[in-house]
C-alpha cells in the first residue's frame, strides 16, 4: 500500500507521526503510526503534514517525500540512522544522500526529525509514496 503523505502528521510536542483519520469538532482525530492508538488534538495544536515540508538545498527547497526517495536509495533496505547519531554521522549521511542541503539553514535537529520520521515510515506504513494526483483521486472517489 502506498503512504499519502498528505495525511501523516507531525504534532509539535509529540513524538512520532499520526495519520489523519477525521475531522472533529474541537480538532483532528489522529492515530499514532507506531501504536495505532486514536487521539483528538485540538486546533491550536500546531500540525504539520509531511506532504507540505520541504527541506532547504543550495538551489531552493526540496521537498520531503524526495529527500525520503532519495535517502531510500542511498540506504535501500537498511534503517537511516538513528537520531541519536552523532552530528558527524548525520551530516556525513545527508551528505551523500542529499549533497546539495543548505548547510546554513538544514540544521543537525532538522536532520534528527527526518531520519526519525524515514524510520517511522519504514516501519509503520511504507515508503511507496502517492503521487498528489493518485491522492486526490482517492479521495474524490471515497477510497
């Protein structure tokens, strides 16, 4: 099955990625990828999906669900490494895996959240990627 990243959430102040199932009346009703439990956050949490971010590179942004292609290519079936990876280790991976990153402005906390939510999708949904046209298409048909 392939991920719409349009519907995995990152939630400051929560670790791990949540996968939009509804909209509530005070919020959103999310599940935890990792543990599947189902959870209401309200709106003034701050929530991000994955589809709209985008990471700095010399020549502009990227955006994520590319740096993710990308790293599957320089990892194939190996895990990314871990966010408690040294800073070195870190940037000598996203060195290879993206060699153009904006050194100034792609900090190592960015990359410690990137490798983190490559992992989470590894494990709980898949990095087969839908396409936005494939996405809304589903979701125009009730898929």
């Amino acid at each position: 099955m392939k991920t719409d990243l349009s519907k995995i959430l990152s939630i400051s102040g929560h670790s791990g990625l949540f996968l939009y199932l509804s909209q509530s009346r005070t919020g959103a009703i999310v599940e935890s990828l990792a543990d599947k439990k189902r959870t209401c956050f309200g709106m003034n949490s701050k929530m991000s999906t994955l589809a709209d971010i985008s990471i700095y590179t010399d020549e502009g942004e990227v955006k994520l669900k590319e740096v993710f292609t990308k790293m599957k290519e320089v990892l194939g079936d190996d895990d990314a490494p871990t966010s408690k990876s040294t800073p070195e280790e870190l940037k000598a991976f996203f060195a290879k895996a993206l060699p153009d990153y904006d050194r100034d402005r792609f900090y190592v906390s960015h990359m410690k959240k990137v490798v983190e939510w490559y992992n989470a999708l590894k494990h709980y949904a898949s990095l087969d990627f839908e396409e936005p046209e494939a996405a809304e298409e589903n979701a125009a048909s009730g898929n």
